[in-house]
C-alpha cells in the first residue's frame, strides 16, 4: 500500500490565522496540538502562482515560490512542509521547517526528515508509536485525498 502526502503542518491554535493564506483549505486537526493542510495539484496555482518555477531538488511541490510564502507565513508561526512517497514499504520522507521568517531545517529528503523535523512542535513518540510520524496521526492517512474527504465528512 502506498503514502502520498503533501503540505503543511503547523500548531493548531496558529493554523486557524493560515486558512486565507492557503486559500481556505481547512486544517486538519491532528494529535498532539498539530494540524495538516494538503498542498498539491488542487491548490498550490492558487496559493504560488501559475508561473511558479520546477521544484527542488527531488521534491514534487516545494518551490522556491512556495518556500516564500511559507517564510512569510512563519514570522508569525513556526511551520513545516512535508512530502511523503511510499509504496510497499519502501520510499522516503521529506520535510522544510521554516520559523521567524527563515528556514530553520533545510529541505531534506531521507527515512527520517519528518520525524526530526517534528522536534520543533514537540511531538513525543508514545510507548505505542513506532514513532513521531505515528505519533502526530499522519500515518492515519495514505494521501492528500484522504485528508479532504475527512473533512468532507464532518
């Protein structure tokens, strides 16, 4: 079975002042005080413009358009985009921390980069949790699709 995620992550409480920013998507509350917002195909023209530029690296959305919204966005909140692509157990993660303005953790790509990444929001790993990736709830979803139709439910 596969995982394809992409977005942003953010504290809840701050999330909610983001929703205009990323064009009324709705923050999906996760655990641990964080939200999810998909970023993808159906709204990133919206949010960086038709003209925005390939992305970087081996990321498939993070632009530099994108990296300066979400260095704008951060002087108020700390915030994190992430990727994921898995199929069969096998595939990478990769996440971009952006805080007062700036990249705080550089865009990577590895097994781990949204794990560590989710040390600036303070996610512990349960005695449950394989780890902070299980922990946050983002295993709970497989796509960007999964996300939407949550809250297409409520």
């Amino acid at each position: 079975m596969g995982h394809h995620i992409s977005g942003v992550l953010a504290k809840t409480s701050a999330m909610i002042d983001l929703v205009e920013v990323f064009r009324n998507e709705q923050p999906i509350p996760l655990n641990q005080g964080v939200s999810f917002v998909p970023l993808d195909y159906e709204n990133l023209d919206d949010i960086v413009g038709l003209n925005s530029q390939n992305a970087i690296g081996d990321f498939q959305y993070l632009t530099p358009e994108l990296i300066g919204v979400l260095s704008t966005v951060s002087v108020n909140c700390a915030i994190m985009y992430v990727e994921t692509e898995y199929f069969g157990g096998v595939g990478n993660q990769g996440a971009a921390v952006f805080q007062d303005g700036n990249i705080v953790g550089a865009p990577e790509i590895n097994e781990w980069a949204i794990n560590d990444a989710l040390d600036i929001f303070e996610v512990k790993k349960g005695p449950n949790d394989l780890d902070k990736f299980e922990a946050v709830g983002l295993g709970n979803y497989r796509s960007n699709d999964d996300f939407r139709d949550t809250y297409a439910d409520d």
